[in-house]
C-alpha cells in the first residue's frame, strides 16, 4: 500500500501502521480514512497529504 506524507509537517502515513491512536487501524488505505481524519502532528486534513 501506498504511503502518503503530509506536506506542512513531513509526517508520513503509512497503511501498515495505520494511526490506531486517532481511530485508524493498521492496514487502513489513505484513500479509506475518513475524510474528518486530521495529521496526528500539525492538524491539518487530508488534503494536505500526497503520496510519498
């Protein structure tokens, strides 16, 4: 799957991991987040994401 990195604060997505401590489990596709999902880092939204 494809990882994705955040482009204000460099924090990389990846599916494997997913980000289970804001209701992402591991092997969540980015394109399957929810779309209210923000960067655990900067709080900025999906959007602000392109694969790395």
């Amino acid at each position: 799957m494809q990882k994705y990195v955040c482009d204000v604060c460099s924090y990389v997505y990846d599916p494997e991991a997913g980000d289970p401590e804001n209701g992402v489990q591991p092997g969540t596709a980015f394109e399957d987040i929810p779309d209210s999902w923000l960067c655990p880092i900067c709080g900025e939204g999906k959007a602000a994401f392109s694969k790395e």
